[in-house]
C-alpha cells in the first residue's frame, strides 16, 4: 500500500468524515428551517401552501373566486341513494349558487335519469371512485377522493360527509348559515381509553395521546380538508395497522385463527379525529429524532432540533388542530347494543322508520342542546362562532318511510306533493 497523503489514515478519514457531517448539518438545518417556516406561514397567512404536500393539485386550488361561499355536499354510498327525494326537496329550496354535490358510489355506478329522482344527482359520481370494503381503511380513502374532487372548486368553503341514509333535519338555508357562521370544524372526538384499538406500533408517529375516536361523518372547513388530502404521513400508519377484525366466516376455516388476532380497528372511526389532533409540526421532526441519526450526530444538532421543537410547542401547532374545532358531529346517530350471531356485542346505529320518526321523535332531536363525553367528562354545550344552538343538523340511519315522513312534514322545506308527481315524468 502507498501512502498518498502525510496525515495518518484514520485522521484522513476523520477529517473527511467532519466535512461531511458539516454539510449534513447545514442540509438538515437548513431544511427544518424551511419547514418551519413553511408551518408558520401556513398559519399565519391564508393561502395554505404547505412543504408536506407533494401535489399538483395543492397549488392549482390557491384561485381566488368571486360569488358567495358554497357548502360541498359529500356522498359516501354504497350504490344509489335511496333517499334522494328527501335531498331533492332540500336542494330545491337553496341557491344553485350555494352549494355543491359530490357522490361517492360503486365504480362503474352511474347517476342519471334510470337510478335516482332527483337531477341534482346526475352525473356526480366521482370518476375515480374506488371498491370500499365497509370498516377497512379504503373507506377512508373514498372520503380523501370526494374532499379532494371538492377542493378543485375554490368556492367550497364547507365539507360536510353524509351517507346514504343520512336526512337534513332543517331546510337548506338554516343549515347553510348554521356551517358557514363557524370558523371551525366540526368534528366528534374524544380520548379512546377502553377499547385497545391502538396499536403500540404506531408510536412515535401517532404518540398515544393523541389517539382520538369519534364519528365519521364530520362537516370540515377548507384548511382541514386540505390537511387530510394532502397527509402522507398518518394515513400509512392506519393503512398497515389499523384493520378491521372481520366476523367469523365458517368458509373461512383455519384463516379465521389468524383473522380473529388481527388487532381490531376501525380506521374510519378515528382517522380524521386522529389526523387533526397530531402536531402538524411533529411530522417535520418525527424522521431526525425517531431515527437512530440523533445519537449518532453531534450533539448541538440535537440540541437545535429539539430547540425548534420546543420552540414550536409553545405555539399552538404543537396541539395540532383541536383548537379549530367544535369537538363534536352535526349527525345525530341512536346507539343500541345489540348481538349478532356471528359478530361480537357491540353497538350499532338504530334504524328510524316510519313509525318511530315521528313529529314528535324529530322535535327531540333538533332539541338536544348539548352533548356528554364520558371518557373526558366534557359537556359539549353546541355552539357555532361562539352563538348556542341545537347539535344536530342531519341524523342517519333513516329508511325511506322514515325520510318520506319528514318530507311530508316539510322538515327539509315546504312540502309540495306535486313537485314529487311532476319528478316521475322525465323532464
Ligand atoms: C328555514 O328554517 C328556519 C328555521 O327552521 C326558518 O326560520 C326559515 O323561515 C326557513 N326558511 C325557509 C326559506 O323556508
Ligand atoms: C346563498 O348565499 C348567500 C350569500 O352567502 C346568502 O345571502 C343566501 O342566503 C344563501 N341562500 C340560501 C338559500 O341559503
Ligand atoms: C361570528 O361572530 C362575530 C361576533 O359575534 C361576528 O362579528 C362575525 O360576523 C361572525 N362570523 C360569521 C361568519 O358569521
Ligand atoms: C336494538 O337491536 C335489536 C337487535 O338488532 C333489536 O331487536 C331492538 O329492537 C333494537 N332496539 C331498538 C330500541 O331499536
């Protein structure tokens, strides 16, 4: 071997090596100093720009528009909408200007003359629509698919996700007013201590306490959308350990063992709720200190790391979002414990039908005034922009005599039984 410097080789290699590490440390710094920077103008300022997003689409939304605010109706269904007579009376008594529909259905499944009443439907199916199994994560991404077709008309203020046997339980305009008076969002969550439906490996990305649960059908307003759009650091956690425990399936046989193991988990029940409660902040930090990088730089890159850590947690980023949100949902749901055969106790939806939606039932729901948390005992007294009002604005499960109840009783707006008579002649 010849030696081609006078330093001694492990020298050589040292110094070699403190150059590099320099370089390492200007990128790394300079780069959390961006993202930094990135987050506070993303507060701060109102056209929402963040460094986390990686879409083209994030930019084209920044278009300013003229004309009043819309509320963007959002569908999730498994295939028609059964109860698109109700929401036809509902949209019939709004501005056109005022609001618009997305639908989530089957793909392959098209809205038109043949499939439903109403015309306000024909032809929002979502092109891109994906197979949702019901309890699994793809049902999560079919929610991220309707926000992000919404986002591409800037005129969508408001987001509200409905489902197929969802009824408004006022007329258009009380609910437009209701959503656009709030600056937050509207989203149930609460601490889950119980249920063990978090997974220990999903820390450090989703620290424990952040771990929230809550109702699926929320009503957001645009910045929110636009985090859940573009979040790709949340959503991989849920896709890989977040999974539904399916009921005992007896063609099945042995794979049943492994499936009854699987960590049981309804992504749909927490995602959003999670997302918005986990420090925006975190997501730029969590690769350089979860890493084994830390220990091995040197230690005044730690220290500035955790320096903009902790400078950042004493501003309102290191809380995440729950700060712009009304800690609560705008659709009411009945709760009976109930025990299938194949699945185990737990609690489902009750269904309204005609004769248990009655006048009566309806006026005790659009009277509810608050809302009790148990697991944080946390009284919710409803409010939006600060002024107290009833919780609810929509209620699911209905079946169709349940909704052609409320449409007789002019629930969604005066009622005209010739509007219906008129709707079966193709206009
Ligand atoms: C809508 O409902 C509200 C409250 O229920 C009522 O005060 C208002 O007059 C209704 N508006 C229309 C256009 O029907
Ligand atoms: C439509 O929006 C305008 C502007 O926000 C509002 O004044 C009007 O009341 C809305 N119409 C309905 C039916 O809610
Ligand atoms: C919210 O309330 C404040 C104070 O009462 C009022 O000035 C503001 O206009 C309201 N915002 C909306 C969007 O209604
Ligand atoms: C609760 O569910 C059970 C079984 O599904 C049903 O028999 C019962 O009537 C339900 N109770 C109410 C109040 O709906």
């Amino acid at each position: 071997m010849t030696k081609k410097s006078s330093l001694p080789p492990i020298l050589l290699q040292q110094s070699r090596r403190r150059v590099i590490w320099s370089g390492w440390k200007l990128v790394i710094i300079l780069s959390m100093g961006l993202c930094v920077f990135a987050l506070f103008r993303l507060h701060l300022s109102p056209p929402p720009e963040t460094l986390l997003s990686r879409r083209r689409s994030s930019f084209s939304r920044e278009v300013v528009f003229s004309g009043p605010p819309k509320v963007a109706y959002l569908f999730l269904v498994r295939r028609g909408l059964p109860l698109d007579f109700l929401w036809g009376s509902f949209f019939e008594n709004a501005d056109t200007g005022n609001f618009s529909i997305y639908v989530h259905s089957e793909p392959g499944f098209q809205f038109d003359e043949s499939t439903t009443r109403s015309h306000f439907f024909y032809d929002r199916q979502l092109k891109n629509s994906i197979q949702v199994i019901w309890g699994e994560s793809s049902m999560i991404e079919a929610e991220r698919l309707l926000l992000d077709a919404a986002l591409e008309d800037p005129a969508n203020q408001r987001f509200v996700l409905l489902s197929d046997s969802c009824v408004p339980l006022y007329n258009f305009s009380y609910i437009y007013s209701y959503l656009m008076a709030s600056p937050r969002s509207f989203v149930d969550s609460f601490l889950d201590v119980k249920e063990g439906r978090y997974h220990p490996k999903m820390s450090p990305v989703i620290p424990k306490d952040k771990w929230r649960k809550g109702s699926q059908w929320v009503a957001l307003i645009r910045s929110h959308a636009e985090v859940i759009v573009d979040d790709v650091v949340i959503l991989p956690v849920f896709k890989r350990l977040c999974k539904r425990r399916p009921p005992l399936d007896a063609s099945k046989g042995k794979l049943n063992i492994k499936l009854q193991k699987q960590h049981n988990c309804i992504p749909d029940e927490h995602y959003v709720q999670t997302l918005l409660s986990v420090s925006s902040i975190w997501f730029c930090f969590y690769p350089l200190l979860s890493s084994d990088l830390c220990p091995l730089l040197s230690s005044d890159l730690c220290l500035i790391a955790f320096f903009f850590l902790f400078f950042s947690m004493s501003t309102s980023q290191m809380s995440g979002l729950e700060g712009e949100l009304e800690r609560r949902t705008v659709t009411y749901t009945v709760w009976n414990q109930s025990a299938t055969k194949m699945e185990n106790k737990g609690w489902h939806p009750m269904t309204f039908s005609y004769a248990n939606a009655s006048p009566r039932k309806i006026k005790e729901i659009k009277g509810i005034n608050h809302i009790y948390y148990e697991t944080e005992y946390r009284t919710e007294w409803c409010q939006t922009n600060s002024t107290f009002v009833p919780c609810f604005l929509f209620a699911r499960k209905f079946s169709r005599g349940a909704a052609m109840r409320l449409l007789s009783e002019g629930i969604a707006g005066p009622f005209d039984a010739s509007s219906i008579l008129a709707r079966s002649v193709p206009d």
